[in-house]
C-alpha cells in the first residue's frame, strides 16, 4: 500500500521531492537521544485533521519549533515543500497545511466507523460509531513525520536517568562487556504491534524491544541476547502463569510491561500484587535477577472499554516496588505529557492500544536512559 501511495503522489504532484526509494531504518545512536533532552526532534508522527469548511489541515508537535528541518511521508519516500504544502510560524508547536497540499491530510469522518462494523467493538466515547481500528498500517500511512529544532525545551515530567546502583547488576556486566540476557514478558505493545517493521512496512523500523537490544549491543559492544515472552491480549494473572519460562531462559534482567489490558477492569491493588508475586517467582529461583517494570502507555481516552484513571495508580504500584535490582520505566507519565500537547491519532499505532514507530522509539529512549550513561 505504501508504494501503491507514493505512486498516486507522483502522478498528482510532480513537485514532491521524491526518494529513490522508501527510506529503510538503520541503527544510529542518534535515534535514541532522549527526545526531551536533544535539540532536535527526529521524526516525531503527527496526523493532519482537515478543516471540512476551508480544507486546511493543522497538527501540533510536542515542543515549539524553532526550524523545521524535514517533512516527510511515514515512509520517508515524500519529503514535502515548505511554504507550498505546509506552513509554519517560528516559536509556536502547530503546522498548518493547505488544502491544496500534497500532505496527507485526512477528515475526522475517517478516523471512525459505524458501529459494530468492525472485528473489535472500540465503542466512541460521545456514543457515535466507533474508533477507527488500524490493524496493521492503517494509522501510519495516514501519520506525517516531522523533524525540527526547539525553541524552547519545557518538559516538566520528571525522567528516567542513568543510576548504576539502580540495576547494579546488569549496569555492572554491560560495563564489563559481558553478555547480557534479557526476557520480556508483557502484551501487544511488546510483541511489536503496529511498528512498520512489524507491519512489514516502510521504513520498516523494529518494535522498542528490538531497537533496545540493537542499542545496548551497539553502545557497550557486548552479546545482548533478548527472549521475547510477550502474547497479544494478555495481563497479569497470565503473567503468573509464565514465570517457568521465564526462568528457563535464566535470565540477568527481566521486562515487565503489562497494564493496558488489565485496564479493562482489574484494580490497581490486585494489578500490584500480581507483578510482586511474578517478581518474588522469579527470585526464587534466581535471586540474583534484576527488574525493570514498565508503566504502560495511554490507551485512546475515546475508547469506553478502558478504565483510565486506573493507569497512574498501575504506576504507581510499580513504583512502590521499586528498590536496587528494580527499576521503573515510567511511559504512562511520559505518555500523559504527550498527550496534552498532541492527540491521540497523532501517537497511535492502531487507533487505540498500541503506539506508533515514533511511541516505539520513546520506549526504546526511556529504557536506554536507564541503562547507559549518556553524558
């Protein structure tokens, strides 16, 4: 589909700036700069809403643009005009495009369907329709990306940082270049959902696991071996279930990432107790295992089926968890931040539960930060 798109913008407009062909991802450290503390934004995804009486279309990106430095197509085969296909006012987070742009811009009709036509039931908050359910590519080929250079760096939540007494450990082989063995337990979101190497699409970037495992090996050139335990629709109690082979795999440190389908309806006390007693399993057998427990993202706040406010007290349970050998990965809170200054479409990667290649990138970024020192 993707090239089926690029071939409908180089018929209907010759101006674009084409690539020879999509762009494919390639592993650079500069991928994984936090992106709260860089100068420069590589990449971050925005979707255009259209304006239906005037057909212009804005989005806003996270932090104030001092300099637009590339627009592209998710792809990376489109690289769009400045000041023909988007425009721009110096220090303000919005992007306009006009009707006539080559831009992919899109109605907010398109961004739902009627009720119960789809596979899943994503019920709209306002009761008209459901969200539209993208299960595969859908939300990333109609997601721009935008790179650029702050004007200005606010960001108020509080970040993960590098603190080797955390996960002492780990930081201790990796600094030794020793191999390193991680598992992954978790979801959806950590089985690769929706980025578009998963979707098989360009640029076919990995999912945050395997972008970790590529950056850790890179940065401390050692052997980082990754196990991935993660199943789609899965949570806690099931987590339970699968400490044997987590085990087995005799693992140095374990991810846990569970939270979004527990949402649905389990408390934050019994969300808690599930993650300590799969911690206290896992010691059992190898005491000196270490831990990083990853605070979910955002579900869409559209959707009825999720019980949001349950999120931060997810958080918050892992928090309280936290001691040397555990750390906490907190995306809810990262995720919340973004969320004020974005929209939902903007950041998912199917409409509702999973993030997009720019929201794998974030997780990959929040996990590194815990584990190198980047000063």
């Amino acid at each position: 589909m993707l090239a089926g798109l690029a071939a409908i913008a180089i018929a209907t407009f010759p101006a674009a700036a084409l690539a020879e062909e999509p762009l494919r991802w390639q592993y650079s450290p500069d991928q994984f700069q936090p992106f709260w503390q860089a100068d420069v934004v590589q990449r971050e995804s925005v979707l255009f809403v259209r304006d239906p009486q005037t057909g212009e279309a804005r989005a806003s990106v996270l932090f104030p643009i001092r300099e637009i430095l590339s627009v592209q197509d998710a792809s990376g085969a489109v690289t769009y005009e400045p000041g023909v296909d988007y425009q721009h006012t110096a220090g303000s987070r919005e992007i306009v495009v006009p009707a006539k742009s080559q831009v992919v811009t899109k109605a907010a009709a398109d961004l739902r369907r009627p009720a119960n036509s789809q596979r899943h039931r994503l019920t709209h908050r306002d009761g008209k329709g459901e969200i539209l359910f993208g299960g595969k590519l859908e939300y990333h080929q109609m997601q721009t990306w935008i790179t650029y250079s702050k004007a200005s760096n606010d960001w108020p939540v509080a970040m993960p940082s590098f603190d080797a007494s955390a996960l002492p450990n780990t930081i201790a082989r990796l600094q030794q270049g020793r191999p390193l063995s991680i598992v992954l337990l978790g979801d959806s979101i950590s089985t690769g959902c929706n980025a578009s190497a998963w979707g098989g699409g360009a640029p076919f970037q990995p999912a945050y696991q395997d972008l970790l495992k590529q950056h850790l090996a890179a940065h401390y050139k050692s052997s980082v071996e990754l196990t991935n335990l993660a199943v789609g629709g899965t949570s806690t109690p099931w987590g339970l279930t699968q400490m044997p082979k987590v085990v087995e795999a005799k693992p140095d440190l374990i991810l846990l990432a569970f939270g979004m389908n527990d949402s649905a309806g389990r408390s934050a006390e019994e969300y808690g107790e599930n993650i300590s007693r799969m911690i206290a399993t896992a010691r059992e057998s190898l005491p000196d295992v270490e831990f990083i427990l990853i605070a979910p993202m955002l579900g869409n706040r559209d959707w009825t089926t999720l019980k949001h406010d349950v999120f931060p007290q997810y958080r918050d349970q892992l928090a309280s968890l936290c001691e040397p050998g555990i750390a906490l990965a907190d995306m809810t809170s990262v995720w919340h931040e973004m969320l004020e200054r974005k929209q939902d479409h903007d950041l998912t990667g199917n409409g509702v539960n999973h993030p997009n290649d720019f929201g794998h990138r974030v997780y990959a970024q929040v996990l590194s930060a815990l584990l190198i020192d980047e000063r």
